[in-house]
C-alpha cells in the first residue's frame, strides 16, 4: 500500500465551488443595489436635513449588504 503525500491528496479531492454560482448571492447584491440607488436617488431629491441623513443611511447599507453578499461569493 503507497502512501499519498498531501500534495497527490489535494490533487485527488474535488473542490466544492458551486456556493459562487448560488442564486442567493445575486439576489442579495441585487437588493443591496437598490436599496443603494434609492439612497443615491433621495440625495437629488431635496436640501432638507432629514432626506440628506436618510439617503446616507440608505446609501450605507445598500453598500454593506453589497459588500457582503461579494464577500460570501469570494468565501
């Protein structure tokens, strides 16, 4: 009986990489982008100090669910 070296077992494994091609990734980027875009959107929409903190917020979590929803891909 030969013994495998870590490299031939690496080689021999296969490598699960079909959590990149999950739907649900997508439809998070998707929701984050418009949830973005309704932030980008309210900041044309007025001066006031109350449409300029929301559009931020909105701006900032549309960002973050993005960010997020890449980083699972990459993970």
């Amino acid at each position: 009986m030969k013994h495998k070296t870590p490299q031939e077992e690496t080689l021999n494994t296969p490598i699960n990489n079909n959590n990149a091609n999950s739907l649900n990734h997508y439809k998070l980027i998707t929701v984050g982008l418009i949830i973005g875009l309704a932030g980008i959107f309210l900041r044309f929409t007025g001066t006031w100090n109350l449409i300029d903190t929301v559009s931020n917020i909105l701006f900032t979590i549309g960002s973050v669910i993005c960010i997020k929803a890449v980083l699972d891909i990459l993970k």
